[in-house]
C-alpha cells in the first residue's frame, strides 16, 4: 500500500521498524510522568460508552442527578 502524496509531504520522514523498536525501549526504559500535568481532581466521573466506531463521553455530578453528554463521535 503506497502512501498518499499528501501525506508524504506532511511527514516526509517514515520511521523503520529499528526506529519504533528503539523508540518503544526507550518509553520502557524511563516512562513519562503525566499525572503533574494533569489538572486538579474533581469530584465527579467520566463514564465512555459504546463500541463499534460510536461512543459518548458523559460527565455524571457528584449526586449523581444529572449527566452530562460533553463529547460524541461515529465512525459509522
């Protein structure tokens, strides 16, 4: 499968199965810390459903009363 020449020039450079692998190992090696970039806590819950190339993320409040829908996508 060739890639699209539109592509080609956004990211000119494709990386080799060595550059992944050696990539991977380094992730591995010394893995980056994310939770102090992560905002404060907040006291409600993000549930995610569907599958199939469908799913809704809904923010539920603390008393459980209302949900929220607060983001969607379909792939079909």
């Amino acid at each position: 499968m060739a890639v699209p020449e539109e592509a080609r020039r956004l990211c000119p450079h494709r990386w080799t199965v060595d550059e992944i692998k050696a990539a991977f190992e380094k992730v591995q090696d010394s893995p980056t810390d994310v939770a102090k970039s992560l905002p404060p806590k907040q006291s409600r819950r993000y549930i995610v459903v569907g599958g199939s190339g469908a799913f809704q993320t809904l923010i539920q409040e603390p008393d459980q009363s209302q949900s929220h829908v607060v983001s969607s996508f379909d792939n079909g």
